[in-house]
C-alpha cells in the first residue's frame, strides 16, 4: 500500500478504497473503447457526500487530480483519468432518497442507476422521461454531468430541463445545495444548470432534485419501412413541422435493424434501406389523432410500409433492443466510433445526405442511428480492421461530418459532452471570448485544476 492508499483508507475505510491494478483496469477507461488511458493511481467508492467531501479536501490539499465518475458509460472519454491520480466511483451513492407525489418531485443521490429510478417512480404512476439508451447501467449524477438525452427527447427535453436542484462537493471538498425541489427559481446565478453538462469539472455531483409528470396513460409503438435514407429524413421534418409529436422517433438503417432482428420476435421488416421506430404516449384519442398524421404523411411521402405494433411486448422488445444497438453492433465490428452532431429539426434531410456523401468519398463505413425527432444523429464510423489507414479515414470523415452539422446550425454534442473525444472541436463551435470565459469559470471552482482535468479543453489547459 503506498502512501496515497493509506491516506485514503484512513479517510473512508480500507474497503473503499482500490489499488490492485487488476481493479484500476476497470476505471482506465469509459464506453469509448478507442481510447486507452492511464491507470488511476487509486479509485475510492463513498458511501455518503461527507466521504467524497473528505476525499476532495484531501486532494485539494495535496494537488492530486480527481476524475468523477458514474457508470463509466460515457462515449466521450469523460470518465477517463487521464492524469491518473483518484476515480470517484460514485455508484454506492445509490439511494432515493424521496418521491414526493404532492410536489412531483423526487430526491436521489448521484450515483443511483437511471433505470432503477425509472421503476420506482413508474411504480406510483409517475414519469421521469429523459432516457439515455444506456439507462441499465448509467446513474443520474452522469447524465447530470452529460445533460443527458435520449429517444424521448423529442417530445419531453433532456436531463437538463428536469432538474430542479443538486447537491455538489467542490474541488476543495466545501458542499453546496443548489435548487431545490421547487420547479421555479431567480435568486443570484443558476449553478443548478452551470453544473448540468459541467462533464465532472467543476465538481461532484452527490445528490439531485428532479420534477416529475404524470405517466401517460398508453403508448403505442409504430415502424416506418422507407425506400431511402433520405425519404427517412424527409419524413421525420415533415412530422415534426405537421405538429404530430412523437414520444420517441428513432431513425435506423437496415444494418441496425438486421443485427436488432437477431434479438426480437417476431422480426422488424427489413425491405427497405431506412426504418422509423415510432412511440405515440398520451390518451388513446391522441394516439390515434398523432397516428392518422403520421399515416398521412408517410402515404404523401410515399413511404414503403407503415405498420403498427399491436403486441405489446413485441413493441417492448423492439425498444429493448434498440437501446442496445450500440453493444449489438460491437458484435460485428471491431471499434464503432459514434459521433453526437445535432442539427435543427428541419436539416436532418442536409445532415442524412452529406453522410452519405462522405462516406463516400472518404471510402469508410458510416451507420446512422439517432433520435432523429430531437435532431440528434449519430453517424458511427464503422470499422472491422483498426489500422493507420483507417484511422486517418475516420478522423477526415469525421472532420467532415463535424464541420458539416455546424455549417447547417447544429452543434457538436447533443447529449454525450465533450470529455477528450471532441476538444479539438470546441473552439469550432465556439468563440474565443466564449472559450476564455468558461475557462475562468473552471479557475473559480478549481484553482489548481485538479478536478477532471485533461478535459474539455485540449492538453494544457490551452484551445
Ligand atoms: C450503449 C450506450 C447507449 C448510450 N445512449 C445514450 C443516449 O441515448 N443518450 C445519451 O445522452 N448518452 C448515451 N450514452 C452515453 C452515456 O451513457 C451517457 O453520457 C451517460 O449520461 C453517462 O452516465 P455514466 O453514469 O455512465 O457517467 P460516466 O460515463 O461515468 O461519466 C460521464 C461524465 O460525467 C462525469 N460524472 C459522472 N458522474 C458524475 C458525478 N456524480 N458528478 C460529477 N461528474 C460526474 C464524468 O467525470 C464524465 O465526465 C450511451 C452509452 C452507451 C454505452
């Protein structure tokens, strides 16, 4: 035990507190495999905010970096002690602390697991909607820190339009309480929302208050079978700008339904080359008002097939399978590097074509998936063999997509952050004026950079 693990040991106690490299491999990187990193020096697993308060005052002390992290899930190499030092697993800060039915609102700590608070408040009749597809595995104080999304955000936003108030260990281990658990606020600078999508560097995130709805009283699940990817686009704007708003909209190709189909019965059509999966939620009349519009559009769009799921657990397996497109797809290739561009709703067409189109000309396999409802695509490069060759085919496609998605008014990232996967982007999609102040605000929180460094901003501190 070197002098940092019995510091540590001292602090929180020997069980938790990891050292054996065995154990520091697990914390050495997050779901973007591509990237390999340093081993932390120790991970610690706190069980109260007191703990992660004690730790980060100790690091605070000593200048040793901290990198936060949830599930690990994360596809933007957020998580990923780069500058070793201590991982802060928060995954024992696993409790729900309330369901308030009165005020719709509910308490967790940090690192409760997403689909665990989905049961509980589904259980009560409530809804808690943003649902990144990793929700098995991800806790809410990541997607906190991503300002995660996912398919329903389309019709219900994103991590960042449900919380309400957090509770966070500065770098120098003072706890704040931002928000709380009223829906509506104008006192003094909104940290509750500088925090959302601060990506673990500004601190952590131990506690979070998020307003609930009610849970609609009935879904139901539609396939849209379409001749071409861009017939596919074309259709998700119309549906949009016809004001017909789906709970979920996801846009697939038929590489993604075909590997999906190894895990549904009975199977998803696959004659065509583009596929909506579709959910309507809400009262049974609006269901069928949304669907008659979708229909129509899709007959005027001359869409191939449109088929609605009757059988309940047909439809369940269809969105099961989809939130694992991403671990399905990695039975086939060797490395999928999936990107995050978000364009306005009515570029998806723009942005669907210049893939193609790039993929292309760069000669490289890029799927499409995404929330297409939100306007959130994810173009995924997709290779079997990893190469020199190929890796400079991806980083030029890549390019390309990036300044593409920005030239038609998008942004980088919708929903997976920065972390060290997109920093050479940043100062793309942002001014310089834009950059220095952002970084002073990381100087305010965290004078000595200790907390998550390396990300966000490239190498040094420097953009
Ligand atoms: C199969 C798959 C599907 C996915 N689908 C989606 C999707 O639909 N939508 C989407 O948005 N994302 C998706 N993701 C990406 C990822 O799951 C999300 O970014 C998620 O929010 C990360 O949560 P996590 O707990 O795993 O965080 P981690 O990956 O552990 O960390 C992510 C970032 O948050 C920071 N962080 C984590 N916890 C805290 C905390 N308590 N306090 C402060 N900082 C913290 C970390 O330092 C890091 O910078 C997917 C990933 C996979 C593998």
């Amino acid at each position: 035990m070197n002098g940092l693990v019995k510091d540590l040991a001292r602090l929180i106690g020997d069980s938790k507190v990891l050292f054996q490299p065995e154990d520091l491999l697990a914390y050495a990187n997050d779901a973007t495999h591509y990237f390999r990193t340093q081993l932390p020096d120790a991970a610690v697993l706190p069980t109260s905010t007191e703990e992660v308060a004690r730790v980060m005052s100790y690091a605070h002390q000593h200048h040793i970096p901290v990198t936060p992290r949830g599930a690990g899930s994360g596809l933007s190499g957020g998580a990923t002690p780069v500058k070793g030092g201590i991982v802060v697993d928060t995954k024992r800060l696993n409790r729900i602390l309330e369901i308030d039915r009165a005020n719709m609102t509910a308490s967790v700590e940090g690192g409760v697991v997403l689909q665990n608070f989905h049961r509980a408040v589904e259980e009560r009749g409530l809804f808690y909607p943003p649902d990144p597809q990793s929700m098995s595995v991800c806790t809410i104080g990541g997607n906190v820190a991503t300002r995660a999304g996912g398919p329903r955000g389309v019709k219900y936003g994103t991590t960042g339009n449900y919380v309400t108030g957090l509770e966070v260990v500065l770098p120098d281990g003072s706890i704040i309480k931002t928000g709380g658990k009223f829906v509506k606020q104008s006192v003094g600078y909104d940290l509750t929302h500088l925090m959302t999508g601060s990506e673990g560097t500004l601190g952590i995130i131990t506690g979070v208050n998020v307003r609930l709805l009610t849970l609609p009283p009935s879904t139901r699940t539609m396939v849209v079978v379409c001749e071409t990817l861009d017939q596919a686009a074309e259709i998700v704007s119309e549906i949009i700008a016809r004001g017909a708003v789906p709970a979920m909209m996801e846009f697939l190709i038929k590489l993604a339904i075909t590997v999906m189909n190894n895990y549904v019965d009975p199977p998803l059509p696959t004659d065509g080359e583009a596929f909506l999966l579709i959910e309507m939620d809400g009262t049974p009349a609006q269901i069928e008002s949304d669907i008659k519009t979708i229909k129509e559009i899709c007959n005027e769009m001359k869409a191939r097939e449109v088929r609605e799921v009757d059988d309940e657990r047909a439809a369940k397996a269809y969105w099961n399978a989809r939130s694992n497109i991403y671990p399905l797809i990695m039975t086939i290739f060797n490395r999928a590097i999936s990107e995050d561009i978000t364009v306005p709703r009515s570029r998806i067409p723009d942005l669907v074509r210049a893939v193609q189109e790039i993929a292309a000309s760069v000669g490289i396999m890029i799927g499409l998936a995404g929330h297409a409802g939100d306007g959130n695509m994810h173009p995924t490069i997709l290779q079997t063999e990893i190469n020199d060759e190929m890796a400079a085919k991806a980083k030029q496609a890549i390019e390309l997509m990036v300044r593409r998605g920005l030239e038609l008014g998008g942004t980088i990232s919708g929903e997976h952050g920065i972390g060290i996967h997109k920093q050479e982007f940043l100062d793309w999609e942002f001014d310089q004026v834009q950059i220095d102040l952002m970084k002073r605000i990381k100087q305010a929180f965290d004078p000595y950079g200790i907390m998550n460094p390396g990300k966000i901003w490239l190498e040094g501190g420097e953009q």
